[in-house]
C-alpha cells in the first residue's frame, strides 16, 4: 500500500537511552551509514573510500540531520 513502510530505512534515527533520558546518538548512526556506503564501495567498485570521500560523508550526513530534524550537528575537532 501507498504511504506504508515496505523495509529497513538506514537513515532512520531512533532514540536511544542514557540513563533514564532518552537521547539521538547521531555519531553512532553517522558511523553506520558511513560503514554502509563503504561496503557499497567496496564491493560494487573493488575499492575502498579515501580520507577526503569518508570526510564528506560524515560532514553530509550530520548536515542533513541537522537541516531535516532540527538536531544539532555534532561538532568535530580536530
């Protein structure tokens, strides 16, 4: 049906719970999608990511969760 969820949503951020509080740990889901498109990469083009495409792909990620939901983007040093 139109409109229902058919699958699994990578992307999808759930709360988790510190403590008794429940919190996004977007570092975490950051890390997973990363390690996704790497895999993807890795086995659909037979290399893997260089420093500058896994650089990009944290710094997008973390912008898009903070453009669609409001959240704070995570902050990097360096």
């Amino acid at each position: 049906m139109q409109g229902e969820s058919t699958g699994i949503n990578p992307f999808e951020l759930e709360p988790d719970i510190k403590g008794n509080k429940p919190f996004l740990n977007i570092l975490d889901k950051v890390a997973e999608i990363r390690a996704l498109i790497a895999t993807i990469c890795r086995n659909y083009m037979g290399r893997t990511l260089n420093g500058t495409e896994i650089t990009e792909i944290e710094v997008i990620v973390n912008q898009l969760y903070a453009e669609r939901r409001n959240y704070n983007r995570c902050q990097f040093s360096f």
